[in-house]
C-alpha cells in the first residue's frame, strides 16, 4: 500500500504555500493534518473557509469543541482526539471535561443533549433519534443550530479520514486512552 507522507513546503503548489504562511501566522505551525491536506490547495482553502465560518456560529467554545471531540471519538481519530484536546485545554476546558465528553456523559443537561445528538447524527449516518432531535430543540437550540451542528460535523469527519487514509504522524501530545 502506498504511503502518504506529511508534506515539505515545496511539495505542494504556490496557492498551498500562501495558505501554510496564513496558517503558520494564526497557530505558529503548519500542523501535519493541514500540510496534508495542502497536497490539495483547494481542499485546504475549503476546509480552512468552512471551519472559520462554523467557528463564528451559533455555539459556544465548549460546545464546539465537545462536537469534535465526540466526532473524532467515534472515527478513533488519534489525530484530531489530540490536538482538540489541546485546544480544549486552551479554552479552559478540563482534561476531567475533555474525558467526560468523549465518554458520552457530562453534568451540563444542554451540552449533554448536544453531545448525545452528535453521537447519533454520526453514528446513524444523519439520520439521528428522533427523540435525540426533539430534546435539542427541547435544550433551547433552533434550526440554525442544528444546520451548524452539521457542518462542525461534516468538518470534523473531513479530518477524521484525511487522518485514517493517510495515518500521519500526531504533531500533538497524545489523548488520554479512555478506559
């Protein structure tokens, strides 16, 4: 099988290496996952363009990052299990919560809605309970929420198989394993 390695910056195209500048600016590295993903500057530019604009939506930090988090639980993304942990911890999300998260079962009564919702739009390939859906409504999210939950999803299963095809080294201190 063929391997696919982490690209060096002059392996992918001029377009890619404005994007890997950009990126190196914001987060002070061009991390494996994104160089990867540059083999195709629009890919990169797509993805990078539809993660910003989610990340303005309508859910909080701790949210977004729980909607990760369970996404890349269910795709065993070591990868993307990683650097969210990261940055969880970076938005003031305890490794205890981070661990909560991806076990399915937290305290917070809304944030747990979201999660169980996540888990099952995944799972069921977007075709979630209906009792799931009706309790998302019920925790106060609307029709707005529920479009973004699908593409903070969509992103995240994105990265997911870009990590399983490609198996690339974690540039991030590894998750806990959760027992």
């Amino acid at each position: 099988m063929k391997t696919i390695n982490v690209p060096v910056r002059e392996q992918v195209s001029h377009d890619s290496q404005l994007l890997f500048d950009q990126i190196k600016s914001r987060l002070g590295k061009v991390p494996n996952l994104y160089a990867t993903i540059g083999y195709s500057s629009k890919a990169l530019k797509g993805f990078l363009q539809f993660d910003e604009l989610l990340n303005q939506g309508s859910f909080s930090e701790k949210e977004k990052e729980a909607i990760a988090l369970t996404v890349s639980e269910i795709n065993e993304c070591n990868y993307c299990l990683a650097a969210h942990t990261v940055t969880s911890k970076i938005k003031g999300i305890s490794n205890e919560e981070t661990l909560s998260i991806r076990r399915g079962k937290v305290e917070d009564p809304k944030l747990n809605t979201l999660i169980k919702l996540t888990k099952s739009i995944v799972i069921n390939s977007g075709k979630p309970d209906p009792d799931l859906l009706e309790g998302f409504f019920n925790a106060g999210f609307d029709e707005m929420s529920l479009i973004e939950l699908v593409g903070l999803i969509t992103v995240r299963i994105f990265t997911n198989y870009v990590y399983a095809l490609t198996d690339i080294p974690v540039d991030f201190p590894a998750a806990d394993v959760l027992v």
